[in-house]
C-alpha cells in the first residue's frame, strides 16, 4: 500500500466522522448542548457525532482515531483501542480529579 492511497484513506475516514457529527446536529441540534463522559478518553465531550461501539459511547475524537485504527488495520476490536488509549484516560481522569483551579501565581 502506497502512502499517497493510506493518507486518502485517512482523509475519507475523517471526512465522514465529521460528517456523522454534521448528520447529528441538523437531525438533534439538542445534542450540541448535551455532554456525557467519553468511556474512551474520560473527557466530557458533546453527544453530536458520539458512537457507540458495543459497550462504549465514545466521543467524535475518538471515533475519528477508532476508524482510522480500524481503517489502517492498527486495532481489530475496540477493546484493543480502549487498552491503547488507557495511559490517555487515566491521564484525564488524574487532572480532572486533582486539578487545583483555585491557586493563583
Ligand atoms: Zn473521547
């Protein structure tokens, strides 16, 4: 596979993951207002343009990185792309538990 058909891959891949959250907006503009945590990257993150992939909702971002797994044959079932992305959710959920707001410089 050349590198030219790969990046047309991952370009067709992106296209309709926005696309999907385009779809969502115009058929429930209330999902712009309705967030939920992402089971993927632990951030709260819009329904518009989420999935779900068998026992996980997960969030346009990460239904974008899915795919492209998916697509470039990196990840075959999505438990494999949920342990891939375990550092990056633990990271989030750290921050979000430990993050200090109130602490000026
Ligand atoms: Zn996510």
């Amino acid at each position: 596979m050349n590198k030219n058909h790969l990046l047309k891959q991952i370009e067709e891949v992106q296209e309709s993951v926005r696309q999907m959250k385009e779809d969502d907006l115009q058929e429930n503009p209330e999902t712009a207002n309705e967030e939920f945590q992402c089971d993927c990257c632990a951030e709260i993150k819009t329904f518009a343009g989420s999935m779900i992939y068998e026992d996980y909702r997960l969030c346009n971002d990460c239904v974008l990185l899915a795919e492209v797994g998916f697509t470039l044959n990196k990840i075959k079932t999505i438990d494999e792309f949920m342990a891939s992305m375990e550092d990056k959710r633990f990271e989030t959920i750290y921050n979000t538990l430990f993050k200090v707001d109130n602490i000026e410089k």
